[in-house]
C-alpha cells in the first residue's frame, strides 16, 4: 500500500509538471517562429535542448548513485525545469527563448534518473509495467490539461505571452506536492523488498541492444514543436487547435501507458514491438495529410510516446542491478537524447528541404527498431535461463 500511495503521489507531482511544461511545449514552435525562428532552427533548438536534456542524465544518474541523494538531485530539477517555463512570457527574442527552452529541459536531466531510480524501488512490488504506466498516466493527465489551459488563453486571444505566464500556477503547485512526499518518504528505496536476481558489475547484451533499438525510436520520432510549426505553416490545423491536438495527443499517451504497462507485466518486450510499428506511421499522416490525417497522426505519435514513457523506462529496470539503478537509467537516457538531437537536427533540414524524404527518414529510422527489441528480447530470455 505505501508503493502505491508513493507511485501515485509522484504521480501528482508529475501531473502538475506535466501542465506546465507540456503546456508551454505546445506553443513553443509556433511562439520560435513568430519571434522570427525557421524551421531548421525550430528543429536544431528543440533537438539540442534534448540533446542536453538527455546527456546531462548520465551524469546526474551517476551522481545519485554514489551520493544516494535521490531527493536533493530531484527537487532541484524540477525547479530549475518549472520556473523557466513562465519566464518565457518575458522572451522577446527567439534566442532568448531558446535558451529558456534548454534550461527547462536541463532542469528535467537533472531530476528524471534520480526520480526513476526512486519509482522502481516502488514498482517492485506492484509490477513496474503497470507503476511506471499509472505514473505516466497521472503524468499525462497533466500533459493534457497544459495544453488545454494554453488553448483557452489563445481562444480568449490572449497570446502566447499570458499563456507561458499562467503556467506558474501549476509550477507552484508541483513543487509544493514535491516537497510534502519528501517528509512522507524520506528513503524511497526501502520500498524494495525484492532484490533482483542481477550482477552489479555492469549491463548484459540484452540492455545494450534495448538500447540501440530505444535510440533509433528517438533518431525517427519528431518532436511536437516542429510538428505544431508544420501545423501552422501549412495552415493544415488552426492556431487554436495546435494545442488542443497535443492535448488529445497527451491523453491517448496516458491511456496507452496504462494498457501498454497492463501488458507488458504479461508479455514483456513484444509490447514495445507492437508500439514501435503502430507509431512509426504518426509521419506521413502529421506532415502530409490534411486536418483529419493530421489529427490521426497526433493519436499514433501519443501512443508511442505512452509507449515509451512507461513500458520502456519499466525495462530497463528489469535489465538493471538495484546498485547501478540511477545509472542504467542516466546511460539508456543519454543514448536515447544523442540520437533523438540527431533525429530532430535532421527532420528540421528536411522540412526546409523535402516533406516527404522527412517522412521516409522517420518511418524507416523507426522500424529498424523492431528487430533489435526482438534480438533484446531473446537476449533477456537466455540470461534469465542462464540465471535459474
């Protein structure tokens, strides 16, 4: 009972993040562009922000492994991720706003590896598919009711400015959530009590190959701001709507984290198999379509990004020793950050350049994940064999 109230009230704090951040995500390749940004450095600033957002993880993960500070290193990224969020209504050119981009994004490597770390001694006990889902779940409530708020304030013709400002209101509140849990669990960890059968001297062939297959996912999958920037561009889905859309698209991640995280605690890897091949076809409906194929095209990118917010952190603990948590996750992080820079550098010369080359480069990037999550997957079943 007390994993579960520790994975849920983590979840709060998320589902506050999630409106902040994911609120401002919404706009933040529409508001680049109408500070005078391309498409090519919308792409290359959403990208480096990954990139720094994903790289820093390995250091931080490290660092709370061999300080065990969990709570420290989380609580000073989140606020350093949250309050860059509503000092974008104060950005008046696209390179300051660009800088406040990847700060926030920062403020995110510094706290995840040290928050999952926590989540996995807690989803021991009740399943880490299904714990990591409903902490997605909860966390994509809030990505949904972001974009929502920042909706309503452009329907009000409020503008981007009073939209970022809002913001605040459920940065404040994250932190406030975020600190109250930190009295009630001061050492996450205890929530353990299974310790799992691995060696602690380092990673086997089947982590290594998750995460070549995790890094071509992250090399094919464009990031939201340059789709909303398509959007807009193209004038395929009205300004109002671009948020409403990401809105739709956060729900139905929630939801697929929920029944993806459901089953992969009964089948294990093929889930990520399934996700990987339904999404990859998010591409040619986003950027080719019109309103309809465009909306069908956000669905798809929400499943995959259920999919790989709950499912895929949940296996790589299981592919972890206890020791080395925060580690696994800063090392599968960074991989997954380098090349999703690299992916979304490439989509944004693409757009200047061919909508449809930058289609092919993201659906076939992604499906070459396919056969190593299926080689990860037989990896995992000998050593397990090997194991017993």
């Amino acid at each position: 009972m007390n994993a579960l109230k520790f994975v849920v009230l983590l979840g709060v704090v998320s589902l506050f993040a999630d409106m902040t951040y994911e609120g401002a995500r919404s706009i933040t390749g529409p508001f680049l562009g109408v500070l005078g940004a391309s498409g090519t450095a919308v792409g290359v600033i959403v990208g480096f922000g990954e990139l720094v957002g994903y790289v820093l993880r390995l250091a931080s993960g490290y660092w709370a492994d061999r300080t065990q500070r969990y709570w420290a290193i989380t609580i000073f990224g989140y606020a350093v991720n949250l309050l860059a969020v509503p000092l974008l209504a104060l950005a008046g050119q696209w390179w300051l706003a660009a800088v406040l981009i990847i700060l926030e994004r920062t403020g995110k490597a510094i706290r995840t590896p040290a928050r999952d770390a926590m989540l996995s001694h807690a989803t021991q006990q009740m399943g880490r598919g299904w714990g990591f889902g409903l902490h997605e779940a909860l966390d994509q409530t809030g990505a949904t009711l972001g974009p929502l708020v920042v909706a309503g304030a452009l329907y009000l013709q409020e503008g981007y400015r009073p939209a970022f400002a809002v913001l605040a209101i459920p940065a404040a509140l994250s932190i406030s959530v975020l600190l109250f849990v930190r009295r009630l669990y001061p050492r996450p960890q205890s929530l353990e009590t299974i310790t799992p059968a691995l060696q602690a001297s380092g990673f086997g062939s089947a982590y290594w190959l998750y995460l070549a297959a995790a890094s071509c996912i992250a090399m094919g999958y464009a990031d939201y701001p340059l789709i909303a920037y398509h959007f807009e561009k193209a004038g395929t889905v009205p300004k109002e709507w671009i948020a409403v859309f990401y809105a739709i698209a956060m729900a139905v991640d929630g939801f697929a984290a929920l029944a993806f995280g459901y089953w992969y605690d009964r089948r294990g890897m093929v889930v990520l198999i399934v996700a990987a091949a339904i999404s990859a076809l998010f591409a040619p409906l986003a950027f080719l379509g019109g309103f309809g194929a465009a909306l069908a095209g956000a669905v798809l990118w929400g499943i995959g990004m259920g999919a790989q917010e709950s499912v895929m952190r949940a296996a790589v603990a299981a592919m972890s020793p206890r020791e080395r948590r925060g580690t696994a996750y800063g090392l599968f992080n960074m991989g997954f950050g380098v090349f999703w820079f690299f992916g979304s550098a490439v989509m944004g010369m693409l757009y200047d350049l061919s909508l449809p080359v930058l289609v092919v480069f993201s659906v076939a990037v992604q499906l070459v994940a396919i056969p190593l999550l299926i080689a990860s997957h037989r990896a995992a079943a000998v050593a397990l064999a090997d194991a017993t």
